[in-house]
C-alpha cells in the first residue's frame, strides 16, 4: 500500500480516539495534506484497553496499538527484520512504537511518537522535593521512552515505572496509599503526624481508575473528559505550575488556620488568669476578645495578593491570562511494583505522576 493509503487509514482510526497520541497522528497527517475520503464507512470503533484501537473500514477490520496487541493477534511475525532493526533505533530513541494492521494485508506500516516535555515540567518536579513531595511517573510508555523523559526532568530511576497498564496504575497507587496507612500505624501515640496523601495527576482514559481511587485526583483540563469527571480537581488548562501553586497555597492556608487557632485559644487563656486573678474587668474582655477576632481576621488575609503583588504579575493573577486590548476584527515516592500488580509490560501511551504527600 502506498503512504498516503496507509495514512488515511489510520487518520480514520485516530479521528475517532480519545488518545492525547491520536492528536499527534491526525495532526502529521494533516501536515501531508491527508484527508479521510467521504466514501470510507468506519463501524464498530472499540479502544482497546492497554493496547490501542480496533474498527471496521469499508468491510475490514483494521488494528492500531502497540507490539502487545499485534503479539496477541499473531501478526508480528510477518514484519520483516529490516523494519525491526528500525523499530529498535526508535525505541532507543526513547520514542513510542505503533504499528496497524489491515485484514487481509497484515500489519502495513509502523510509526513512531516521541513526547516532547513542558517547559515548566522540571522546574515543577524540583518544586515539589523542595516542599518535601516525592514525585514518581506512572506511564504506559516502554521503558526507555519513560526513562529517556524521567532522567531529563530530574527524577531518579527507582520512581519511574513504565509499561503499566491502567489496572497497573490502580495497583501502584493503592500500594502508595497502603504503606502511608502502615507507616502511620506503626508511630507512638504522641505521634501526631496524619498519614501522606497520594496525588495522582493525569489526563487521559488509562489515568481514571488510579485518579478516582487516590487521596486527591488531579485531571489536567486538556486531556479525556473520562479523567476530569473521576478527578476530585480539574486544571483549567496544561499548566503544571498551577499544580504545584495549588500545593504552596493549601499549605499556607493550613499554617495560617493553625496560626489562628492556636493565637485565639492562647488569647482567651490569657484572659482567663486575668479575669480568675482579679485583674480584669468586662469591658477588658470585650476589647481582647474584638482584638483578637481582628488579628486572626487580618493575618487570614495575608493569604491574598498585595497591591504590590498585583502590579508585579507575582501574585494570583500570575495564573490569569493577560487582557488583549488590541483591537479584533472578529470577536472569538519511589517504590517497586507489588507482586501481582503487574502481570505484563505494557507500551500505553499516557504518561502520568504520582506526588506523595
């Protein structure tokens, strides 16, 4: 079959996902001008869990996954040793492999996805160690595709896992959540301490099981509506660093409620020796009380942005986009995988993390 056969045939499978991969395929075939014939029939359009997409074009059943789903069809073995040898320089790339099948022809062509990193991705990460966060990525990409990626961010080896399918992903978290449980049931009485909490932060269909079971489910607002609808929190948009300023600013409001709280019941104790000792009278209680409320109301209020802050572009509205007044024509925590949770590798494509409180 010739390339621009091939591609329409997979623009068809593609149009029809909701696989953040299947944007960067329908956008290299627009690239070449490709189109999908209006005479084409697509019927019985399945996704296939961990492995890719199925449908029926024109009477024939057509696959597009990854080696796993092409090993359970049997058809690798028809692809020849010359495209293998390119396949490895691929994945030694650190890109993701795909390969698509048409009945009656066997597997027709290969392509290759790389994923190319945000640029507030690292700086993120190293935010998160410095708040004493430890971040692992969960992805269904091959190793060295997640490794390549993970090693450039700044995560060690022991947090990358890779080859996970979404069951996978449940499994991981669940284990995350388990030893936080164990580790805070194993501390004295005089402990206080609550156990972590697991983020886990992800934007596609493969992501939805381990958002909905984690501690806090983080979807990003470009990605599936599957994971916006189980996530707990939906990001406007791709910007990490809302995520991480989403944690700076929790936090801050738990020490200044622990700041108030502990100022207004040191505050009446005071009052109370003073009262119990003869030394203060009803209107002095009033005063302390009013000034206490006052001080609490006011240092509560150091949580929004100054005017200095405002007119710097430092505060919140560093996260608001700028007002275009130009005038329009038109309005418009490392750990290893739990035996029995990974049963098998996997080359999904999403990739996602996992932040450890």
């Amino acid at each position: 079959m010739s390339r621009s056969d091939v591609m329409e045939y997979i623009y068809a499978m593609e149009a029809h996902a909701v696989h953040p991969m299947a944007t960067a395929i329908i956008s290299a075939c627009k690239a070449e001008n490709i189109s999908v014939p209006s005479d084409m029939n697509i019927e019985n359009h399945n996704n296939l869990e961990g492995e890719g997409v199925q449908a029926t074009i024109d009477g024939k059943e057509v696959h597009v996954g990854n080696i796993r789903l092409f090993d359970r069809l049997e058809l690798m073995d028809s692809v020849p040793q010359s495209e293998f040898k390119m396949v490895k320089n691929w994945l030694q790339d650190g890109c993701t492999v795909g390969f698509m099948s048409i009945e009656g022809c066997g597997i027709v062509m290969s392509f290759c996805v790389a994923d190319s990193v945000r640029p507030e991705a690292k700086k993120v990460i190293h935010g998160f160690g410095e708040l004493g966060i430890d971040t692992n990525m969960l992805t269904g990409d091959n190793a060295k595709a997640a490794t390549a990626i993970a090693l450039g961010l700044g995560l060690k080896y022991d947090q990358i896992k890779s080859n996970l399918l979404p069951h996978e992903k449940l499994e991981l978290v669940k284990h995350m959540m388990k030893i936080e449980r164990d580790n805070a049931a194993d501390r004295h009485w005089f402990e206080v301490k609550r156990p972590g909490l697991i983020l886990m932060c992800g934007d596609g269909v493969n992501d939805a099981p381990a958002l909905a079971l984690s501690d806090v489910g983080v979807a990003m607002g470009a990605g599936a509506a599957l994971a916006m609808e189980t996530a707990d929190i939906t990001l406007l948009d791709s910007d990490l660093e809302k995520l991480l300023y989403v944690v700076k600013l929790g936090k801050k409001v738990n020490r200044t409620i622990i700041e108030n709280v502990t100022f207004s019941i040191l505050a009446k104790i005071v009052v109370m020796g003073f009262t119990f000792a003869g030394y203060s009278s009803l209107w002095a209680a009033i005063g302390s009380d009013v000034g206490a409320m006052l001080i609490v109301t006011v240092n509560g209020m150091k949580l929004l942005p100054s005017k200095k802050s405002v007119r710097a572009a430092s505060g919140f509205d560093t996260f608001v986009a700028p007002r275009d007044t130009t005038p329009q024509d038109n309005a418009s925590f490392p750990i290893q995988l739990p035996m029995g949770a990974a049963a098998e590798g996997s080359t999904a494509q999403e990739t996602t993390c996992s932040n450890q409180f």
